[in-house]
C-alpha cells in the first residue's frame, strides 16, 4: 500500500512549490521589464504589478503583454501598441494615451476604454454623461456640445479643450486643469470646480448659476458678454476664495479679486 503523505508534509510541500512558481515569476518579470526598459519593445511580456510611473514610453509595443495591476500613471504612452495586452486594474491616471492602438482582444477596464475612445475620435456632440473621467488626460479634446451632465472630471487634464455648449451641470471638476479652455455657453449650473484651474479660460456667456468655485484661479479668464450667447451668470455661485485677478468683464473692465 502506498502510505499517504502526512497533513503538515504535504501542506510543506505546497507551499514550497509555490514559493518556487512565485520566485519563477519574479526572475521572469524581471527579464522582461529590463527588455522593456533598454528596448522599448516587449511583445507577450509578463509585466503584472510593475511600476511604470512616469516612463517615457512613447511608441512602445507591449502587443499581447500581461500588464495586470501595472502602474503607468503619469507616464508617456503616445503611439504605443496595446493590440491584445492585458490591462485589467492599470493605473492610467494622468497618461498620455494619444494615438495609442488597441483591439478587440484588448482587456481594460471600461472607464479607459471609454477615455481611449475619446481620446482617438473626439466627443463632439456624444453623450457621456455620468462617466467616470476622473485622472484622465484629455488634454486638446474636442467636447463641442457634449453631454457631460453629472460627470466625474477630477482632476482630469483638459486644458485647451473646446468646451463650447457643453452641458457640464453638476459635474465634479475639483482640482481640474481647465487652463485656456473654450467654455463658451457651457452649461455648469451646479458644478463643482473647487480649486479648478481655469487661467485664461473663455467663459464668455457661461452659465454657472449656484456653481462652487472656492478656491478656483480664474486669472485672466474672459467673463465678458457673448454677441450670440448672452452674459454670464454667476447668480448663487460660491466664490469664496476664487482668483479672478486680470479677469475680463463686459467693455474690458478687468477685475482684481484676491491676487495672489
């Protein structure tokens, strides 16, 4: 008969067994974000859980890689090659994402599928209100009559975006770089834009009844009426704190409020 191995034996054994597997895994990970790192290719690499914050990796090629719970926040991926990657639970925040090349065999999470999405066709006219865009670097998108109502945009990178007649009521814009953003008669009734950065944005016929902008930089903003949209309105706006120094109202009058 063959003697069974005893309880504490074989729990020794497993558990050896898959300190080698994860000892495999590292060595290999290891290997391929050196390649990585001196190739700037690494097609069907093992890269999960590594931390690529910051990485200029412009025209990178990680086709079919395992990226799982990777950390590329901040870090440059213009022009990569995504087409079959795995990039469940990746950390996009702040990523430079523009012309990068994904498919149908492409696995992300839905929220930056969505912001590629935009990213790649634009959002002119498209409704996306609700969606999570909170982190998302968006930087030049066009959002020309969007519908954008209820949106999460903290802290997301949209300056030099056109904004014009986009519906952003009730949005959450909270530390959101609006810089030179066109904001013509966007709706932000409601809005949260506390600490917003919104130097020399156009909000010329902006609607930004019972809007919070305490604490928002409103430098060299342009609040002037609008020839086909009318005046904008602050009427219930919180402007607590709000940096409006050099901001241009109706026939060129500049305000000075709380200069820093």
């Amino acid at each position: 008969m063959k003697k069974k191995l005893k309880p504490k034996l074989f729990a020794l054994t497993v558990l050896f067994l898959s300190l080698g597997w994860m000892e495999l895994t590292r060595a290999e990970n290891s290997t391929h974000l050196q390649q990585l790192r001196q190739t700037n290719q690494c097609p069907n690499c093992d890269l999960r859980g590594v931390n690529l914050s910051r990485a200029q990796l412009r025209g990178v090629n990680l086709t079919g890689s395992n990226l799982t719970g990777a950390d590329f926040s901040y870090a440059d991926l213009e022009n990569s090659d995504l087409r079959g990657a795995n990039l469940t639970g990746v950390n996009f925040n702040g990523t430079i994402l523009s012309g990068a090349r994904l498919d149908s065999t492409t696995q992300i999470d839905r929220k930056w599928r969505i912001v590629l999405e935009i990213i790649s066709q634009g959002a002119r006219g498209r409704d996306i209100s609700g969606a999570d865009l909170s982190h998302a670097y968006l930087q030049n998108v066009n959002f020309s009559g969007a519908n954008l109502a209820g949106s999460n945009l903290t802290q997301a990178e949209l300056n030099g975006c056109n904004l014009n007649n986009a519906d952003l009521s009730r949005a959450n814009l909270t530390n959101t770089n609006l810089i030179r953003a066109n904001l013509t008669n966007a709706n932000l009734k409601g809005a949260n834009l506390r600490n917003a950065n919104l130097q020399g944005a156009d909000l010329s016929a902006a609607d930004l009844s019972d809007a919070d902008l305490r604490g928002a930089d409103l430098t060299r903003a342009d609040l002037r009426m609008d020839s086909v949209w009318g005046y904008t309105r602050l009427r219930g706006a919180n402007l607590d704190g709000v940096n409006i120094c050099d901001a241009v109202m109706d026939d060129g009058l500049k305000v000075e409020l709380n200069c820093r």
